[in-house]
C-alpha cells in the first residue's frame, strides 16, 4: 500500500515517519508533504533520505492512505481532496473530530468503527481524537464498561511538545534565562511554572482544549449528555509527556480489585495496582501504552474512582494512534 504525511517536518509527523518504518503493509517509501516553506527539507527512512515536496492538488494520485498532521485550516483544506482522491485520511488536527459523518477513533475502544474502511474502500477521513483525551479515554472505557461511568473529572498537567517544537524552543530558551518576548506562544512565562490555559478562550469561562476532552470523550466513547465531563487543562514545563489526574463516578460502586483487573487487560493499558504507585512523563516518554496509577476508590463514596494516568503525547496521543489507525485500514489488525 501507498501512503503519505502531510506535515511531515513537524514533530508528529516526524514520529509517523520513525514509527511506518516498521510496517509491512508498505510497498513504497511514504511520500513526504510540506508546506512551501519546508520544501527541500531532508528526513531519515530506512537508511536513505526522503525529500518533502510542497502540496499541491495532485499531491494525492495513487495513494491508499495518508496521515496528516499540519493543523486544522490544512486539513479542512486538503482532506477532501486527498478523500476524492481516493485515498483514506487519518488526520491528527481537530478539524473533523466533532464532524456527525466522521469516525472519531481510539483504535482499543471503537476500532470497529475501522472495520468497513478497509484496504478496498473508496476515500474518506478518519479524526485521530485530542492528545489529553486519547489516554484519558482509555483510562476511562474499560472502566465504564464494567462500572458504567456518569461524571468524569480531570486536571491534565500537558507537556509543552503539545504545542510543536518552536513552543519547545521556547521552553529551552526560558529555561537557558531568556525572558518571554510579546510573541510568546504562552500566555504566561512557561520555564518553572504551571499555566492553566491551553487554546483560544471560550464564552463560559473555559479554555478550548477543556472543551475537547468533554466533546471528544463522550464521541469516542459513544455517550451523549447523560456523561457530565469536567476538565481543567494545565500547561506544564515538561518537554514530552501528559499527565492528568482523573476521577470518575460510576453507577455501580466499584471493586479496587475488579477496577485494577479491568484496566490491566485493556490492551495498551499498563497499570500499578498499589494505589501508592505510579508513572511519571520522563518514564513514559517514548512508549506507546499508557499508563495508569494511584489506583483508588474514595473511603466515603465507592461510587468514585481515582486514577493517574500518563503518556507519551507525540505517540499514543498523536502519531501512533494514527499508525494504529493506518494499520486497521490496510488490514494488518
């Protein structure tokens, strides 16, 4: 099969490009779309370099699949015509995530929705869900699935690689002494200190990525407004790595135990099954499970459910969910 990655210089794309190396189900190095600006640029793939070339309308001919993580004007802009084009997008931005006719997919959760987008299907998109709410999600299905969840409350501590390497430039550089400039891709100084703002501002007081987890978490989960969503979203100076304290209330009071039992078999999902315990970012930079901790349920309420779940944002919250979801498409799983 044949693919491509739109955005290809940026750092998910970058981490695509390291993880379809491993795949069987290439017939052909993946060609590498960019903006004008990235044209030229060199990349690493299996021991010979790959040059990006500039997207255009005919950047899409012949191809099965392609991943896309350039942000959300690009994709609305390119994913129909890759889709016309015949082949099946995966895109990374939120563009198409709240979108009724698109799959929003966690491969571990609603993957059957994958099933009938096979390798002989004609073109379409596929939203790769929001970094926070991918590792939330998967903390939280199997959960619900055994207990049946109405309320999720979450604090994410997010890693700055969220925000694409000139937010982690801008880290390193505050980080080395340098002051915030008035073009500062934070709203406050970053190095040393946590921000609980991420994304544009919203009408009820809340911030756009605190509105993603909750949209994104009942679509993927296939619930409607009978789960009550809660979120606060948290800058933190990590270079890679999420993290977010999660509480869940079920309409079943919930067994320890059988909470512990029911993550650890859900694929993808590693556990510490003393509620001491736990993952931090650094651990879980660079691995593709999540992780989930501090495991508990509250003394004077056994309906409510305490969990610290981390992962790797450029991977399970971004690129290898997508891979999983490119795996799926051309029926490698």
């Amino acid at each position: 099969m044949k693919t491509a990655i739109l955005g290809a210089s940026g750092l998910v794309g970058r981490t695509m490009l390291k993880l379809l190396a491993d795949r069987q189900w290439l017939s052909a190095p993946p060609r590498l779309l960019v903006s004008g600006r990235s044209a030229g640029a060199k990349l690493p793939f299996r021991g010979e370099q790959l040059v990006c070339a500039e997207v255009g309308p005919d950047s899409f001919a012949g191809l099965d699949i392609v991943l896309f993580s350039a942000g959300g004007a690009p994709s609305r802009h390119w994913g129909p015509i890759a889709a016309a084009a015949g082949a099946q997008v995966v895109d990374n931005s939120s563009a198409w995530r709240m979108d009724a006719d698109t799959p929003l997919v966690v491969p571990e959760i609603n993957g059957q929705m994958l099933r009938s987008a096979g390798p002989t299907t004609p073109g379409g998109i596929i939203a790769n869900p929001n970094c926070s709410t991918i590792q939330i999600a998967m903390a939280v299905a199997p959960i619900d699935r055994a207990f049946g969840v109405r309320e999720v409350q979450v604090t994410t501590l997010q890693a700055v690689s969220g925000g694409g390497q000139a937010a982690l430039a801008e880290l390193k550089a505050q980080n080395a002494g340098s002051e915030p400039t008035a073009d500062s891709l934070f709203p406050r100084p970053m190095a040393h200190n946590a921000v609980p703002a991420i994304g544009a501002r919203e009408a009820d007081g809340s911030y756009e990525e605190e509105g993603k987890v909750g949209r994104e978490l009942r679509k993927i989960l296939g619930r409607g407004a009978d789960l009550e969503v809660s979120c606060t979203a948290t800058r933190v100076p990590v270079y890679n790595g999420h993290s977010a304290a999660v509480r869940v209330v079920c309409e079943k009071p919930v067994v320890q135990g059988l909470a512990c039992g029911v993550l650890a078999q859900w694929p993808g999902v590693e556990i510490a099954r003393d509620p001491h315990e736990y993952a931090t970012a650094r651990e879980m930079s660079g691995r593709n499970a999540v992780h989930v901790g501090r495991i508990r349920v509250l003394p004077e309420n056994p309906h409510a459910l305490l969990m610290w779940v981390v992962s790797d944002n450029l991977l399970k919250g971004a690129a290898w969910n997508a891979v999983q979801i490119a795996d799926v498409l051309a029926g490698q799983n």
